[in-house]
C-alpha cells in the first residue's frame, strides 16, 4: 500500500496507550513508513476544541454548576462523543491540577482505518450517526476526531545526503506542484517527499473516484536525533550552528571545556553560512557511530588566509554536547506551520537561581525521551467517597461556586458570607434540595462548608484518593442497586474457615469501571511523588498536556474501560501479631529498606521511601498480589499482562489500609465473568494455596530464595522473574518491592500455618 495523499497518513494507535507511558501528549511516536510525529497537546485536537467552546458558551449563561455539567453532557452525545461520568475524579484532577472550570471528561472516539487505503472508516461512524440524528447543518469531518501530529525532529535528507528542514522541502514542493498542477497537490506531500527526485507516473484516483495519474517522487529520510531537557522540553539539533561550532573547536578557536552550551543562539554561535547547504554523508568502511557519519556545508569556508576549510565534521563526540535549553515545546506549535515553535525560560529546577538547564542528546526511540505522568481512577459513588448524602454533593457544589464570586470580587471572608449572604432556606428553595432533616442539613452544610476552606496542606491526597476506594470496599458488604451506584457493584464471599486468620473480607467485583487520564509528562527522569513523613515532595514540574490557560481547560481527554476483580482486605490483628512474633528475623531481612531513611539523592528514591513508609506490609501485600496474578494464569487462563492489581498500603492512623484489588478491564483477555467466578469461597482458598506452594519452587533456587538484593536498585529480595514478577503493564510499582519469603518460609511467612498444616 502505498501513500500518496495526506488523507492516507495516518497512524493507527490504540486509544488505551494514547494517554498511556509510551503514546501520550508530546511523545514521539514512530510511523508505520518510519517517520516520527510528536503528538500535539489536546487543544490541538479538534474535538476537545469544540467541547471546550461549547462549555464556555454554556458557563457564561449558567452558573448552577450541575446544570452546566447536564447541559455540557448532552451537546457531547449528541455529537456522537462520551462522556465520562466519574465526578469524585473531577474534583481531584480540579484540585491536582489547578483547573478550577474544569466540567468533565471526554471519552477518546475510536476511530478505525481502512486496511486498503489507511484512510479513516468514517461511514456508519457512531459519530458521523449521531451528527447526522441530531441535525447539525454538516456531518463533520473524520480528522475533526483524530489526533494531530506533527513531525518532529524536523530536519529530513534525501538520497544525495542534502539535508534540510521541512519547511525548505515543502517550498520545493511547492515549486514542483506549480510546475506539474494537473498531476501533484500540495496534499501530496504526505509523507514528506523530495521534489528533485521524481520517479515515476502511477495510476490513482481522485475524490470523484475518478481514474488519474500522479508523480511519484522518492521519499524523505527524518533524522533520529534529538535535543530533550529534564523541564520536559524539546529541540532539534541546529545543525548549520553545530557545524561551525565544532569546525571552531577544531581550529582550537574555542576553548576545549566549551561543550556547546551557545550553539542555541543566533548570535553566540550562529550558522556556519548565511545560506547553508548541508550534506550529510555515512562512511561504509567504519562502525556502527557517530563518528561515521559526516555533515558538510558545500556553500562555505570558514577560516583565513593558509587555514581557509571548507567546514566538514564527523559526530563523533556528539553525546557531550550540552546546549542551554531554550525551552522549546513544539508539541504546542501550530499544526499548519512547521517554524513557529512555543518556547519559555527554563532554568535547572525551575530555579532562576541555579542557572539555565542544559540539554542532553538522545535518540529519538530512546527510553528518555518521553515519560508519562498519568493517573487512573476507580469509580467510586462520591456521596460512598466522601460519606455524605447526595444532597449534600449537590448542595456543597452549589454553595462553594457561589462564595467564589465574592471571594474573587472582595475577598470575603467564609464566615462573613455564610452570616450576611447565605439564607439556608432560600438557597433549598432557589435550588430544589430537599434534605431529610433540615436542621441536621443546615450543620453538617456549614461544617463541609467551613473545612473546605481549611484544606489539610500536609494530607497526601493521593493517599486519601486512594483510602476513598479502600473504605468503599472495607465498610459496604455491597452497594444498593440505584442509578447513583451504576459502575460498580461487589458482594462479600463468605470466608473459608481457613483463611479467616488472614483476612478481614474477599469480595467479589462483579463490576467496575476504570478511568485512565494524563495529567502531564517528563523527559530525561520520570517524575515521581516522593513522601517524607507524610509531606508530598514531587521530584519535578512535569509539561502539562494543554497550551490554553488553566482557566480555560473544561474538559480533557480519558479513557473509561469496564471490568471486573476480586478485592481482599488483609486483617491487620494478624499483621501486627505477624510482626511482634517476627519482630527479630524480620527486621534482620528488611533492615536495609526500613531502618534508615534512604538518601535524598539516591536514584529510584520514590520507590525506596514507599518501602520506608509501609515497611514489612509492602512487601507482604504486594508479594501476595504478584502470587494470586501468576496463579490465575494456572487456574483460569488468565495471562498476567491481562490483569491489574490496585494496592491499598498505608500505615496512617487515620487512613489505614491493608488490600489490594485484583482486576481485569474491558480489552484485556477476559473481564466477562471469569476473574469473578475465581473468587467463589471453594476456588478462592485452592488459588491461594496452589499460588503460595508454588511460589516456594524457583528454576533460579537457591539464588533467588538466598537473594540479598535483586532487581531495580536491589528492590527486590527472594523475587524474579521466574517465581514473582508479573508483566510491567499489571504492577503499580514496577515489580519493585516484592520477597515471596516474606509469605511461605516456614519460620517466619505470614502464610506458614496455611501451607505447613
């Protein structure tokens, strides 16, 4: 299949891994004709455009906000889209991200192409359906609901080496397209094609279906290099500066600790000519290097007198260069112009005091590239998360966008408002909200009201996110069947007298729904959540993955997968007597992770103070859900890369949780009924059996099972892929932190009584 038109290029993603590590905003992903794209933050994308008009319109003629949400919810169906109805996970990213106006999520629309044409299928789409039920005067385009891109790095050469940016190569395009009107279009350039190189004439068809012939010109090569900076900028090498800069160095007219930190800059380092015309070369006699490959430009000579060159480098040496950043973020540029890249000051930790960050060479498939900051939700009832009524949600929601017009007007005060503002009576009138009780209403309104204005600055609120799920599970046997409830549904199985000893519940969780967002994304280091005696100190400032103003983000792009699980919750009686009676040999085994808090410098620290923090209970919990996963791949056909584990760790007095909840979501192999019936009481306890007695068997026994220190950062003790490691995609924690010791060896495992008995 060849592809002649930009209709044809188009890549196929699954929208699942488009908000995942690897396809997110700003990534550069590696077409299926080995171009690069570096995918565009979401106000480029056209549908998240529109939603986000459409809201603004409707904010500025509503202020209830639940009116403004129901009627942003219906203009999105009825533009064929979904919406993502998951408010308790509104009001999180609303307050992790700062986006105040924030109304809701967007599903990503699945759009699927053509195997013949790689054009999208667009007919008897849901979304052009739906356009077309609800009367809007066009049925919409299909590139309206895909992705843009752009292609990233910009610099391409054809077969003769010459080497230029994209823009040069489109006005030669444009050029040809002058030249030769009845058989090349602009939208020929797609993928990028050199003009000078024509090959032959080929038969195709236009819109009309219509026979015609159209010249094929032989395709552009990208370059694979590129410039990252740990603020998560992006650029490309500048390649006419590059040159002169190391052609200097070579004439010794620049200092030989000079690692190329000005070669950004015009007029510190500039190009090497004022009209540069490079050639890149690769020898065939060398290596593999960089110091095979060989840049020229044939339109000047740098030097005087005797020492007159004509510059021509290799790039050996090139991983040295360290420019200073200027802060580049072509992920925002304008998807019509290849030239007009955004940019801003970046400095070493955002610190204007430390200096200007420099950059780092890297290929472009490289791992550093591009690291995903992205967060998953459970649905939770919010009136379950928070323990209040529904009208109560309501009511609070209501009160709160109220007192915010006076605060941003005047600043006034929580306490002036509720005494000369706010008439309890008028606003369950104005608002239809009809309590059971009003006067116990009316003070647990004023107390929700009055705390949210005293938010716990200390309080991990990933942590308490995460504890709202844990509690949902740990105080409800099972929810009522009310519309309110509609995505989650469980039910208590009831224990086998065997394992009553080890646990406070197992339920089975029939239904879920599961919600996938980016919030933002890294480069060079991945971003981490650090937690020191229960502060939240974030290693770094990731890019966000839209270019408008907070203010001006109501709604971004999700991913909602339906699934099913099995959720147990350890008793934690039994942990604590499991831990006074080991005290000693436990404390022996796991010294080296608990006994000292790890250095602030230290590589892989996040991971190092989560074991810290949740000690001997990390290990136990996490080893356990890594042996039930692995099992099921033996009693029910389940492979590990199809399932998802959900850990609840935490020793906080206030938020305690001992559980994990095991799922399989909408996509993976399964989620129809099989992981539920798994967790029948009789199958229940031969999965934990048969998993905990073939865990004590290794094929790397008896190094494993006599580790001292294994994996990431020696994170790991009697645990390997062999025995405990699960696929990177169903672990939180990057099969980090896991001693199947800690459950099944006979003098100390939390489980010995179960096995040896």
């Amino acid at each position: 299949m060849k592809i002649l038109h930009r209709n044809q290029y188009n890549q196929g993603i699954s929208k699942s891994k488009l908000l995942s590590s690897t396809s997110g905003v700003g990534s550069i992903v590696t077409s299926k004709i080995g171009t690069y794209i570096l995918i565009s933050d979401i106000d480029k994308w056209s549908f998240i455009q529109w939603v986000n008009s459409k809201i603004k319109i409707i904010r500025s003629q509503k202020s209830d906000n639940n009116k403004v949400y129901n009627l942003s919810k219906a203009e999105v169906l009825n533009r064929g889209l979904e919406i993502i109805d998951d408010h308790r996970f509104i009001k999180f990213i609303k307050s992790e991200k700062g986006l105040d106006n924030l109304v809701c999520l967007v599903g990503i629309p699945h759009m699927s192409l053509n195997e013949s044409f790689n054009t999208p299928k667009w007919e008897n789409n849901p979304i052009q359906v739906a356009l077309k039920k609800s009367g809007e005067h066009h049925q919409g385009r299909s590139k309206d609901y895909m992705i843009n891109a752009t292609h990233f790095p910009k610099w391409f050469k054809n077969s003769k080496g010459h080497l230029k940016r994209i823009g040069d190569w489109e006005s030669l395009w444009d050029k040809e397209c002058r030249k030769y009107p009845n058989d090349i279009k602009k939208s020929n350039f797609s993928p990028p094609r050199d003009a000078t190189t024509y090959l032959r004439d080929i038969s195709s068809r236009n819109e009309d279906g219509n026979p015609i012939k159209i010249r094929e010109y032989r395709q552009l090569e990208q370059t694979n290099i590129v410039l990252i900076c740990p603020n998560g900028h992006l650029s490309d090498i500048p390649w006419p500066n590059y040159l002169k800069w190391k052609t200097e160095k070579y004439l010794r007219e620049r200092p030989d600790e000079d690692k190329g930190e000005d070669i950004m800059s015009f007029d510190l380092v500039g190009p090497c000519c004022s009209n540069p015309k490079l050639k890149w070369t690769e020898s065939k006699n060398k290596s593999e290097g960089y110091g095979s490959i060989y840049l020229e430009c044939t339109s000047c000579s740098l030097g005087s007198g005797q020492d007159i060159v004509r510059p021509k480098i290799n790039l050996e040496g090139l991983n040295s260069l360290q420019p200073h950043c200027s802060g580049h973020k072509p992920w925002e540029m304008n998807i019509d112009s290849n030239v007009d890249i955004r940019s801003e000051n970046c400095y070493v930790e955002n610190d204007i005091s430390k200096g200007r960050e420099k950059l780092k060479v890297s290929l472009v498939t490289a791992n550093n590239v591009y690291y995903s900051n992205g967060f998953s939700s459970l649905f939770i009832p919010i009136h379950i998360a928070e323990n209040i009524s529904p009208e109560l949600v309501e009511a609070i929601d209501l009160i709160e966008r109220k007192y915010l017009r006076y605060f941003n007007l005047n600043g006034m005060t929580r306490q002036k408002y509720w005494d000369s503002k706010f008439d309890i009576d008028d606003f369950l009138i104005e608002n239809d909200i009809t309590p059971d009780v009003d006067i116990d209403f009316q003070y647990e309104l004023k107390a929700l009201f009055f705390s949210a204005g005293s938010p716990d600055l200390e309080e991990d609120y990933h942590e308490a996110y995460r504890w709202q799920e844990y509690n949902c599970f740990s105080r409800y046997s099972s929810l009522p069947d009310i519309e309110l409830n509609e995505g989650l549904s469980f039910n208590e199985i009831t224990l086998p007298n065997a394992l009553t000893q080890f646990f406070t519940k197992i339920q089975q969780v029939e239904e879920l729904k599961m919600t996938n967002v980016q919030f933002d994304f890294t480069r060079v280091k991945p971003k981490e959540r650090i937690v020191v005696k229960g502060l939240v100190q974030p290693s770094k400032i990731g890019q966000n993955i839209f270019s408008n103003d907070n203010n001006e983000v109501h709604t971004i792009p999700a991913n909602e997968s339906l699934g099913e699980g099995i959720f147990f919750e350890f008793s934690n009686l039994a942990i604590d007597d499991w831990i006074s009676e080991n005290q000693i040999v436990l404390s022996e085994r796991f010294g080296q992770y608990i006994t000292d808090v790890p250095n602030p410098n230290s590589q892989g620290l996040a991971s190092k103070m989560l074991l810290f923090n949740n000690g001997f209970k990390q290990f136990l919990i996490h080893s356990f859900s890594h042996l039930i996963m692995r099992e099921l791949e033996f009693s029910c056909g389940y492979p590990t890369a199809s399932l998802k584990e959900r850990l609840y760790i935490s020793n906080s007095s206030d938020k305690l949780m001992s559980g994990v909840l095991i799922y399989a979501a909408e996509g993976s192999e399964g989620s129809m009924g099989g992981l539920v019936s798994q967790g029948e009481p009789d199958m229940i306890i031969k999965i934990i059996k048969e998993g905990l007695r073939r865990s004590m068997e290794c094929s790397s026994d008896p190094l494993c099972w006599e580790s001292e220190g294994q994996g990431i950062f020696d994170l790991n003790l009697s645990s390997c892929f062999s025995c405990s490691l699960v696929a990177e995609t169903a672990c939180e924690e990057m099969n980090l932190g896991l001693d199947r010791r800690v459950l099944v060896d006979e003098n100390f495992g939390f489980f010995k009584n179960l096995i040896f008995t």
